[in-house]
C-alpha cells in the first residue's frame, strides 16, 4: 500500500456496465462534463489525420531500413507522442485472445465481478472510477486494474480467476509485451542520443514496474455529454495500447484538435508518459488523450504501462541536460508522483506541472 492512500472511495460506486443497462435515454448528472470538455464535432482534415504506423520488422532489416525506422519513431515521438507498431513481434492471436478474454469478464454477473472490488489504496481490482474528490463528475468506463511486476506486488489473488484462462492469458500476454517494451526503450535511447540500455538502466535495470489496465466502456445512450476517459497523460513511462480494432473511441490532443486514431490491424498504439518526459529533459513529451464513448457498441481495450522502479529518483538523464538547456524537472520517485494522480484522477497535464523545476 501507498503511505497516506486513503482506503476507501468517497462515495458508494456505481457500476457504469449497470447503469448502461437501465439508463435508455439520459444518463446521470454525474457523467454529464462541462461543455469545454465535451468531445467536439470532427472535422474532415481531423478524420484523415492518423497516428503514424511503424513496422518494427525493419528493425530487422538493412542499415539503411534500420536507420528510417528509427527516423520514423523519432518523429512520431516529436510531433505525436504516439505511434502505432505492426510487425511487433507479438503473436495476433495471443492478442485476439487477451480482448477477448477481458471482455468475457465483463459480461460475467456482477456478483463475480465484485468479488474483486477494489479501493483507493492500490486501484487493484474491478473499479468503476479513478480519482478520490468527493462530487467529481465521472467517466463513462469500468477497468480491472492489476499488476504484472515487480513480483513482490504480483498477486495472483487479485487476478480474476474467470474466465478460467484468464490467470495464464494475461501472464503471457505480459511476458511478450515485456519483450516489445525492452525493444522500444532501446530505440528511444538510441533516437535520444543516448547509449542504447540508458533509459532500461535509468528505469532500474531489471527491476521495473509493468500494470496493466482493462477499460470496459459501456454503450452510453449521451454520448456527446460525457467521455469513456478525461484527457490525461500516462503517469508511467511508456505506455502498449491495445485497442479494440472494431470501434474507435481513442482520441490524441495534436494542435489543440483532438484526432481519433483510426487502429491499424493488430498493432500496438504506443505513447510516451509522464516519466520519459522527464528522463528526456521534455524533448519527448507525454501527450494528452481521452476516449470518446458510442451509443451502438461498448469497447474494451488493455493498456500496459511500462513504469520505472517505483522507489527510485527519476530526473532528466545528465547527457540531456546542457547549458542552454537546463534540466526541466526535479527528481522524484514514481511513487511520490502516482500517489498524487490516485488522488486527482485523469486532469490533463496539470500533475507535470508539479515536477517542474523551480529554476
Ligand atoms: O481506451 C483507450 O483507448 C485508452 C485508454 C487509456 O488512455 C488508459 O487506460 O490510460
């Protein structure tokens, strides 16, 4: 448990999967945002904007392909914070399976969900809400919140034991992402200048923190009053989206438009979070996004965060910080910092400004 977490919610939870059930045609006051942070009308030049697809097979390939691949991801980290990879390495079925699995669990009753209730203190568990304020409007989204390491806060208890697979699913689901996570921080070391282990080594070597968290959106009869998820950064270090190729909902501030990502077949979105910007001295930055919610179809998608060690100082790497560019932040430990967003929940990017350097 986190010091000074608060051990239960500020009010009773409701369950958005319920509430989806009898809510016909309004939904409640609660859900409903302010108009400023209502999911706008797309335009055209918006609809055609994607975040860019990356094959992480020409990692493979000759000096000259390694070297445009790399290009490709250095630029995405500057003008997205996003990407998409295909060709990453990961079995499509293994990722099929992973969805799928999720979603049976919620379509289990409520009683088996509930079992796995969780509270403030850690978030593991079935959840209906991030944020402990008292009277916040929510979001139009339940998760299940677990962690996969270190292996002293991996706790299979805490891991839903239904669908009956769902133990040995996630478990390889993990196993090979962590691969693809190792790869990418290489890449990012290597396109920040850096020696390509800086960035693992800078996260505490073998010894990081991997979460992963479902989010079930249900189908919401309003959905232009409400989001599936506020705008936030990831609080981590970089974040393995699987989305749900069938409905849209992800959108990424770029220009101060929000663009839907339109998912590639079985690719990963990947973002920058909060501690990579600071290890990168702010040359890379963690992008504002939110989830827009539908009338006609629920969604479930899994995001896997890749975290530093959560015990150890985070600052921005020395090799990044130069006379003319002093460091931006002061170091803190990814615990000092997630404990402060499980108390405010998702609210853009205003928990960064808390890291800023006083110089
Ligand atoms: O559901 C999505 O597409 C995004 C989820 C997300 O941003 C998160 O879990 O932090």
């Amino acid at each position: 448990m986190i010091k000074n977490s608060p051990l239960e919610w500020p009010e009773p939870i409701v369950r958005v999967q319920s509430l989806s059930k009898i809510c016909i045609d309004s939904i409640p006051k609660r859900f409903i945002k302010p108009l400023s942070d209502r999911a706008s009308i797309i335009t055209s030049s918006d609809y055609d904007a994607n975040v860019p697809i990356i094959d992480l097979g020409d990692l493979n390939g000759d000096p000259d392909t390694i070297a445009s691949t790399l290009g490709q991801i250095s630029e995405a980290c500057h003008e997205w914070g996003f990407f998409q990879v295909v060709n990453h390495g990961v079995n499509h079925d293994l990722m099929d399976m992973a969805r799928e699995t999720w979603r049976k669990f919620f379509h289990l009753p409520m009683e088996v969900k509930e079992q796995y209730a969780n509270s403030p203190n850690t978030y593991e568990g079935y959840g209906s809400r991030l944020g402990i304020k008292k009277g916040a409007i929510l979001d139009w989204s339940d998760y299940y919140y677990l962690h996969y390491l270190p292996l002293s806060l991996k706790d299979y208890n805490k891991w839903p034991h239904v669908p009956p697979s769902c133990r040995e699913v996630i478990d390889e689901y993990g196993r090979e992402l962590m691969k693809l996570c190792r790869k990418l921080m290489k890449v990012l070391s290597i396109n920040l200048g850096l020696e390509e282990e800086n960035l693992q080594k800078a996260f505490g070597g073998e010894d990081i923190g991997a979460c992963l968290r479902v989010n079930f959106y249900p189908k919401c009869p309003k959905p232009d009053l409400t989001l599936g998820l506020s705008s936030h950064s990831d609080p981590g270090g970089m974040t393995l989206l699987l989305p749900d190729e069938q409905v849209a909902g992800l959108q990424v501030r770029k220009n101060n438009n929000w663009i839907t990502v339109k998912p590639a077949p079985h690719a990963f979105i990947v973002n920058i979070g909060d501690q990579i910007q600071v290890l990168s001295n702010a040359i890379y930055k963690s992008v504002e996004h939110r989830v827009i919610v539908n009338s006609s179809k629920e969604r479930v998608s899994l995001a896997f965060f890749y975290n530093p060690k959560s015990d150890i100082p985070i600052e921005p790497a020395k090799e990044l910080v130069k006379p003319d560019r002093p460091a931006l932040y002061t170091a803190m430990t990814f615990d000092e910092y997630r404990l402060f967003i499980r108390m405010k929940g998702p609210c853009g990017k205003s928990h960064m400004e808390s890291l800023k350097s006083p110089t």
